[in-house]
C-alpha cells in the first residue's frame, strides 16, 4: 500500500507535465472545406489556374496550375474528403505551395491521393524557411510511397523552425499524374522546454533526432527515458551515474515525445524532443 503512492505520485506528475509541455503543441487543420476562404483566380473555381487560393487566417495556399474538386468518386475514392480538395494538373510546372505567415512550424501534415497508377504521380514535398532560397526534402510521392493505391495517405515532416513567411509546397520532379491534397495540419513552434526539481543544466541534441538522441547534464544521471504524447514508456536505459548517453531512436515512430532524466539523487528533469525519420 505505502509502496504504491510514490509511483502514483510519480505518474500523476508526470501526466501533469506532458499536459502542460504538450497543450503548447496544439495543431491547427486546415480542411479546405469553407467556401468563402477560396479566393477565385483567373478561371472558374473547378478548372485549372496558378492562382486560386484558400486563405485562412496565418495560412494561405496557392499556386498550380491546380483546381478545387468536390466529393465526387474517382478510381473508387472520393476526390475530397470533406466538402472540397486541390487538385494539381498533370504537367511539370505545377509549384503549390503553402504559406505560413507567422507562429513558425513544428510538425506539419497533409493528406494525399491520386488520380490514379498510370501515368504514376511523380511529386517532391519539401519546405523552406528562408523564404525559398534553399528547400529541404522531405518525401516524394509517388506509386510506391502511396502504397500503389488510391486512397488516401498521410505525409508530413518535422520543420521546428520559429521563422516567419514559412513555405512549403509539391512540385513535380517528371512527367506526372493528377494528385488531390486534404485535411493539412501543422504545430506552432515551441522552443525546447526543460523543467525539474532543480536548476540543472542538460544539452540535447540534434533535436529533431533521426537515429540517435545524445544528451550531456552537469549532475550524474542515473535513467533516462523516452515518454509518448500518449504518457507511454517508449525506451528506457540505465546509467549508474554518468553524465552523457545516447539513446537510439532509430525504430522509434516519427513524433514529440518527452525525455525524462532521472538524476542519482533522484531528482528529474524533462526535455521536449522529436523523432524525424
């Protein structure tokens, strides 16, 4: 019974924690699904045109040539799934891109489909937050990565940048087939937060990780453990007092987890980490 206390202490606190660190994670979506936040381009809404856009508040979507389609079945699916989707023509010089005005990024998704396998969908997601200077890849999507289906997948990637004017965009990288966008989401950009017990000074890094966290305290560390958005133990691993470690991440799941530090004098600290692959 006495044994039993502090770990419910333990876990209630922690729940508490990852209430607190994960709220200022909350995700913005986007369903495309409001009329009056499409501002028509130079053709009628349902053909194709570079400038058609969807502007909702800090975000804005653009660019084509691309179209908007309705709930319609194509190839057994709905083109839309909720009352309206992009749809982006077959030619090479399509470049849809999003904007995100202010906030910054943390994570960022957007559902995907084709039109259909043949000719395959040929297309390059990737980012920028130098307003379009360098841009960094994040999946291409085509047959393979959709599964060879038409129906529809989810694809994002982990930007952790607080910049303004944020892009991201699908451009094709060959000759390509008709793909239709939904349902995009994003996190705002929220510094690295570390709280504990006491003052302590930790350096995690590189953060998004893809294969390895490594992380450094000025006090001995005796476990640390990797925690899901869900308050789930992912890993674990022992330390018997030293001060650095890697933890592998390699097989973890892509997402924001919490890193729980225990100290040998038991006191804990946690960082907010990502796991990109």
């Amino acid at each position: 019974m006495n044994d039993s206390y502090p770990t419910r202490r333990i876990f209630s606190s922690l729940f508490l924690l990852l209430a607190c660190l994960f709220s200022s994670f909350s995700q913005t979506l986007i369903n495309f699904d409001d009329d009056d936040k499409w501002v028509r381009g130079s053709s009628t809404i349902s053909g194709y045109a570079t400038d058609h856009a969807y502007e909702d508040g800090l975000f804005r979507a653009t660019g084509g040539e691309a179209s908007r389609v309705t709930t319609s079945l194509q190839d057994g699916v709905l083109k839309a799934k909720g009352n309206y989707a992009w749809k982006l023509k077959d030619i090479t010089s399509v470049d849809w891109r999003i904007t995100i005005a202010s906030g910054g990024v943390g994570t960022f998704s957007m559902e995907i489909r084709r039109w259909d396998d043949d000719p395959g969908p040929h297309y390059l997601l990737d980012y920028s937050i130098d307003g379009g200077t360098t841009w960094i890849e994040v999946v291409h999507i085509n047959n393979s990565t959709l599964d060879n289906s038409s129906e529809w997948k989810q694809f994002g990637g982990t930007i952790n940048s607080s910049d303004d004017d944020i892009l991201i965009r699908l451009t094709p990288t060959q000759g390509t087939e008709r793909v239709m966008i939904d349902n995009f989401q994003w996190t705002h950009y929220t510094a690295n937060a570390l709280v504990g017990t006491e003052k302590t000074s930790v350096q995690i890094w590189p953060n998004p990780a893809s294969a390895f966290i490594y992380g450094k305290s000025d006090v001995p560390l005796e476990t640390v453990q990797l925690i899901s958005i869900a308050g789930h133990r992912v890993k674990e691993m022992h330390l018997s007092g030293d001060n650095e470690f890697s933890l592998s991440v390699g097989e973890v799941k892509s997402g924001v987890y919490l890193l729980r530090m225990i100290q040998s004098s038991q006191k804990e600290s946690f960082s907010r980490v990502v796991v990109s692959h």
